[in-house]
C-alpha cells in the first residue's frame, strides 16, 4: 500500500514528522536570534534582514527590491527602513529618471553596525546548530538545497 505523498508505507508519516521537526527548529532558534537581537543591540530580526540585504547590495536598493529579497510587503519595509533612515543606519537616494523611487543603502555607521551584528549572528546560530558537525551541517545544507530545487521544478 502506497500512504499519500510516498512510494511505500510509511513514505509520508516520515516526512511529515520532518517537516514538523525542521517547522519546531526553525522557529525555535528564529525566537531565540530575536530574543538576542533584542536584548544585546535592541534590534529585530526584520531590522536585521533589512540591514543584510543592503550589505550584499552596496549599490542600494528600490523599496520593491528589499521586499522581493525579503518576501515581506512594501509596507511592511517601509516602516523599517524609515527607522533605519532615523538612526543614520541607512539613507535613501533618488533613483535618475523616476522621481517616485528611490535607492536605499547603508551609511558608513550602518556598515559597522551590520558588521558588529552580523558577527554575533554567525556566533549564535553556531551554537544553536552546535549539536552539527561540519560535515553534517554541509549534508544537510545539501539535502536541503535539493529540496528547494526540486519544489521549484514541481510547481
């Protein structure tokens, strides 16, 4: 007998109890990189994926440009980039030709901001995922990847 979503019996069980599993780790060390964010730069985790999006686009980015990377709404960015503006973390700049846009991207204070997070970042989540080798971790990554992939290729 063939369960729903497998080749064999218990194809599917296996698979929904992972997928449960990877839902409660997720959203376990997602709370807990909020909690830290919080509490040691009075930061969020949006504010952060924000911050990181600019970092890998030195050239700026459009509003819509933020959300596609982000997969949040406009308004959702918006709100977070104002603050961001605010503090001097970031700036905007008017896009040539379209006077409704414009380009966001770090200042020189939010580059060094990024860089103090973005330090603890990568300390916290190697705690957090500690229990994994390094070879594990790249097995799973792995893994992972070809999921996504696949899940593409399928819709």
């Amino acid at each position: 007998m063939v369960s729903p979503g497998g080749t064999g019996s218990g194809d599917g069980k296996s698979r929904l109890r992972l997928w449960l599993r990877l839902l409660k780790v997720t959203r376990g060390i997602e709370a807990e990189l909020r909690e830290r964010l919080r509490s040691e730069f009075g930061s969020t985790l949006p504010r952060f994926d924000v911050m990181a999006a600019l970092s890998r686009h030195r050239e700026g980015l459009k509003m819509s440009q933020i959300s596609e990377l982000l997969r949040v709404s406009n308004g959702n960015v918006t709100g977070i980039v104002d603050r961001l503006v605010e503090d001097g973390i970031a700036q905007r700049e008017a896009v040539p030709g379209d006077r409704r846009a414009s380009l966001v991207r770090l200042t020189r204070k939010g580059e060094e901001e990024f860089v103090r997070q973005a330090s603890a970042h990568e300390v916290w989540v190697g705690e957090l995922l500690g229990a994994l080798g390094r070879e594990e971790a790249a097995a799973m990554t792995d893994h992972l990847t070809r999921i996504l992939k696949e899940g593409r290729d399928a819709v």
